[in-house]
C-alpha cells in the first residue's frame, strides 16, 4: 500500500476558483453571499475523499506581492494591484475570508503563512522540509492549485506531485515528472523553472525573454542542462546559438540576473511549525455548528465532517 500524501493547499488559488465557479446565488441566511466558503469546503471534502492524505495544511498568502520580488521586477504583479498595494479581489469575496479562517480554525485544519511571503513559498519550504526527512519517515508530497508556477516542485525521487485544478477538482491533472516531459518538453520541476524563467508569464507581470518562446526554452534547456549552463554558452560564444538567440539573450541578461529569485519559490521562508495532521474530526464541534447556522454552510460542512471521519 502506497503511504498517504501530505496534501498542501494553494488556499488563495481555491477559493478564487470557488467564487468563481460557484453561483454567487449561494448566499448565508441574511443573504451574504458565501459561495466561495462552500466551494472551498466542497472541494477539501472531495480532495480528502479522493487523496486520502495524512496531513493537510492550508497554505496562505500572508503577502501576495512581496517586497523582494517587487524589487527584483517592479512589473510583479502590477496589473493586480488596487489602491496602495492591496490587491484587486471582489468586494464579495473579500467578506468570505474572514469566514474561511474562522471554518478552518473550527475544523482544526492547520492553515499557514509566512510573513512577507507568498502561499508559494510556504508550500516550497513546507515541501523542502518534509523531503529532507528520513526516507522511512517521509510523506509524498501532492500540492494543489491551479497555479502553473509550483511545477517547478514536481520531483519523482521525493516523491513531489502536483494535482492541478485547471479541469476541476473531480478532473485532477496529475503532474509528474513523465507529464512534465510530455506537456512542456522539460525533464523535472528545476528545468520547469528555468523554462519559465526564459519564457515569461504575463498573468505574473513577467516579461521573460523577448522572442523566446516555450518551445524554444525547452530546447535550449534540452542542449545546455540548466539556465545556468546556457548562460554560460551564450558567454563563451557557443556557435550553436543562432544569431537571433545570441542577440535575444545578450538584451535579456538584465532580466535575466534578477527573474530566477523571482520565478523560483522560495524554500526557507520563515514558515512556523504547525500541526498538520489531517483531522478525524472538528477541533470545535460548537464552534463549527453556530458557523454553520450563521452562514448557511450545513451542507458542506457536513460533507467535509464525513470525509474526514471515513
């Protein structure tokens, strides 16, 4: 019998998916809406159901835009933000966050951030401590979100897999190392990364490499190893960069010094220990029942109390 994962949300990127996807016709006895609080919870009851993990951490986003990605690439994230640094996020549901902390602390799901810190970060640095523990200790490690950024995580050896939510909770796709190779032509979570780094991502704010698309990534990443090791190429004058790529390169190279520590997530956030342990049952049955009462959530509360009890 494979061992149980220990099951990283990517909170922010469920919920959102939530509001969005849910009619926002779902709403609490006084008519507040609350369809990204069911949505959240319908869909830990599901992953819990489907997973079966022993541990369960909501990751959280104690700063979405942080100072040291800012500062590397002032265009992080730009297009996002609101008024001061805040960011741009639905009137409706700004409300709900408050009662998804509030359900989760009832639930005793352990939900964690770190300050200055993306909920990326968390997932890397809670990924890189339990894939340095001894091999008869280890947990795999299945992160889910439907962020592309933390495929540069995926790691077979740790093992390290994401579950991605781009076709719903109930059409996970499953990202290992092979689907790696098969969807992007890059070998493992590093090369991901690199290939990232090179080609860019607008919903990010990240310009890449101007001319230098996905493809073109991942076969120079397939001839020189690494980013690291095409840099070092395109120094020494290596003839086999064309002339096009040598000139795309060389006017990328200020891009180029600072995006990795911008693309790559961190793996030493301070992140404080937490219980992650999946729960068999509420912290705070009361609690979780007056939660329920107040904003309509019975049903899925329910669902998730019965999936964590099987």
């Amino acid at each position: 019998m494979s061992p149980r994962p220990l099951l990283l949300l990517d909170t922010a990127s469920l919920y959102f998916r939530a509001f969005f996807g849910v009619p926002d016709s779902v709403r609490a006895p006084d008519g507040t809406p609350v369809n990204a609080v069911r949505g959240l919870l319908d869909m830990t009851a599901r992953l819990v159901t489907a997973r079966r993990p022993v541990g369960l951490v909501a990751c959280w986003d104690d700063d979405w835009r942080p100072a040291f990605r800012v500062e590397a690439i002032p265009s992080y994230k730009a297009h996002r933000v609101a008024t001061g640094d805040a960011e741009e996020v639905p009137d409706a549901l700004s409300a709900q966050i408050p009662v998804i902390v509030e359900v989760l602390e009832a639930f005793g799901i352990a939900r964690v951030g770190a300050p200055g810190y993306e909920a990326d970060d968390v997932i890397g640095t809670l990924t890189e401590r339990e894939t340095a523990r001894p091999a008869g200790e280890r947990r795999p490690v299945e992160v889910v979100t439907g962020d592309r950024d933390l495929f540069q995580l995926v790691d077979d050896g740790a093992p390290v897999r994401v579950l991605y939510t781009a076709r719903g909770i109930s059409d996970l796709d499953v990202v290992d190392q092979a689907r790696l190779a098969e969807r992007y032509d890059v070998p493992t979570g590093a090369a991901y990364a690199d290939m990232a780094t090179l080609r860019g991502d607008s919903s990010d704010g990240l310009p890449g490499v101007a001319g230098i698309g996905e493809k073109t990534a991942a076969q120079l990443l397939h001839r020189y190893g690494s980013l690291e090791g095409l840099l070092t190429a395109l120094e020494a004058g290596d003839p086999a960069l064309t002339p096009a790529q040598r000139r795309r390169l060389t006017e990328g190279l200020p891009y180029l010094a600072v995006a990795p520590a911008v693309v790559r997530v961190a793996r030493d956030a301070p992140v404080a220990d937490a219980d992650d342990a999946l729960p068999s049952s509420p912290a705070d049955p009361e609690r979780l029942v007056a939660l329920a009462e107040r904003w309509g959530l019975t049903s899925s509360v329910t669902r998730l109390v019965d999936a964590l009890g099987r």
